[in-house]
C-alpha cells in the first residue's frame, strides 16, 4: 500500500513542509509499517517554500499530478480538511488521517484519525507528536518546521501565535544556531517578492476558497513587507477579479493586502455586495474599492470567520 501525504492546493510554506515532516514522522514511528509514505504537494511552491527547502537541503515533495493513485492506496490531509481546498486528485473516501490547525469542515463516511489543535502551524503540531513518541526530527525536518511557524505565525506576531510554537521555534532556533530575526527577516523578504508576477498571479498568489453556508468566498491574502508596490495595483488588481471567481467557483472574493510589519491589512473587493459584506465584517468604510481592516493578520483568526459572520447574519 501505498500513503500519500499532502497539504492543501495553491501551497504555502507549511503546507509543503508538514507534508515533508509528517512522512519522517510516520516512517520514524512505524505506524505503517510496510506501507510506502510518499509526501506530495498540490501545486506550485512559492519563492518562500524554495528557500526554506533550500536552507535546509530538504528535498521539494514531487507534485501529486505526477502519480498515479489507486483505489487501494491512502492519503493523509495535512495543514487543511475542507473539500474546497483539497486537490482533485484525493478522494473523500481515500482519507485516512488529519493533521491541521484550521477550522473543521469535513464529511467522511468512515472513522478517520484526526490530530487537530488551535496552534500557529501545523509544524508545531507534527513537532509535538515527534515529542510524544520519544523520537527526533532530522535535522532537515526541525529546519523546515521552524520556517513553517515564522511563516504562518508572521514571526511569532500572529494572533494565532500560542507559547508552544514560541517555545518550539525558539528550541530549534538554538540547537542550529540560527538567529530567528534574521531567518524570518530572509522568509518575509521571498514572501513579498511580486517580481514577474501578473495581476491574475498576484490575485492568486495565496487564497484559499471556503464554503460559508453554501456560499464560495474566494479569499487571498498578499502578505508584504511593500505593501505600496500591491496598493499601486489596485485597479487591475480588481478587474481581474471576476475572472478569477468564475475560475474558482466563487460567488464573493476578495484580496487582503497585508503589511506584515506594521502589522495592517487592507482589503480590495470588486462589486457593492462585496463592499458592504467588507463594511459589517470589520466595521470600516470602503472606498474606490479598497477598505483599512486595521492591525488584523491572520486569515484564519482575523479575517475568514469576520467575513462568515457578516454572511450569515
Ligand atoms: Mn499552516
């Protein structure tokens, strides 16, 4: 048999990484034993993904388009859960595990395992494990788990920062001998690199689609040490828009242009139902298509569960 390990499409940094931790974890700790564990991504890696793997001198998981998957064979979910965001290729029925710090949305007509806490990073969650079982990351592995929570916690400044990816980060961060601001002051700056990117790229560079009561909102967040260089291209920002909902399915979308120091976000809608769904959201005021949410960061915490709120009300 064999176990397909991959993390959400349109993929961060986390979501490659934990797929890569997560198969050390399994082969270290033989629960399969006998079984290939083969991590995959779905999707393209971003500038930020590259470096950390490259830092490290960790392998990029293949892509999942390029196996062949059999019915026989099963896939663990890490760093996601809801149908919307998992790749084509994996099957409800196929799914066997959960890793993920993201809010539960799943349906499976039969018992899968499940490892889900309110932590900064999935990483966090696969070191804790590792703990658990008395066993130690490589080398490469706890390199890539402490990219992976100064990427998804914005340097420790996250709301969703709990004092256990804090401790973590801080434990490999000294055992390596790495200067934290200095590691994540080299993440940021890939992550704000919009060199080469089109508008429909840059629309896209990191959304997730959720379905909030039926309703698919589009949300993609520009997380930015520039956030000038987005704000410049707000108009054909918005044009693109509609094309890129139609292509995801979605009814409502919106960008989140965030300043990841000064700890701001800005978000750009492209009709008035999407305005006024930004206005009750954070109670602010939209103009010419843009709107302050204020020192808000994470999609998760901050942003996602605002927008659901003001959809069901
Ligand atoms: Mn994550």
């Amino acid at each position: 048999m064999k176990i397909y390990i991959t993390g959400h499409t349109n993929p961060d940094l986390d979501t490659v990484a934990s797929a890569y931790e997560y198969a050390e974890f399994l082969k270290k700790s033989k629960r399969y034993e006998g079984a290939e564990i083969i991590p995959v991504r779905s999707g393209e890696i971003n500038k930020e993904t590259l470096i950390a793997f490259e830092k490290f001198g960790a392998k990029v998981p293949e892509s999942i388009e390029e196996f062949d998957i059999e019915a026989s064979d099963a896939i663990i979910l890490v760093d996601h859960n809801e149908e919307s965001q998992r790749h084509p290729k994996v099957k409800g029925e196929q799914v066997i595990e959960i890793v993920d710090h993201h809010k539960i949305n799943v349906n499976f007509n039969s018992p899968v395992r499940i490892d889900v806490k309110p932590v900064g990073c999935t990483g966090t969650i696969i070191h804790e494990l590792f703990n658990m079982y008395g066993i130690k990351p490589s080398k490469e592995t706890a390199g890539l788990m402490l990219c992976g929570i100064l990427s998804d916690t914005v340097g420790l400044k996250s709301g969703t920062t709990t004092g256990m990816d804090s401790s973590i980060a801080h434990d490999i961060a000294k055992e390596q001998n790495i200067e934290l601001e200095k590691l994540t002051f080299e993440l940021f700056k890939a992550k704000s690199d919009i060199t080469g990117m089109s508008p429909t790229q840059l629309a896209k560079k990191d959304f997730k689609v959720f379905d909030f009561g039926g309703t698919k909102v589009f949300i993609n967040q520009i997380e930015t040490v520039e956030p000038e260089k987005v704000i410049e291209m707000k108009d054909v920002l918005i044009k693109v828009m509609d094309e890129v909902k139609a292509e995801e399915n979605a009814s409502q979308g919106y960008i989140f242009i965030t300043d990841i120091l000064k700890v701001n976000s800005q978000a750009l809608y492209s009709n008035e139902v999407e305005k006024a769904v930004i206005e009750k959201a954070f109670t602010t005021q939209g103009i010419n298509g843009i709107a302050d949410i204020g020192p808000k960061m994470s999609r998760k915490k901050d942003i996602a569960p605002a927008i659901e709120k003001a959809l069901q009300s």
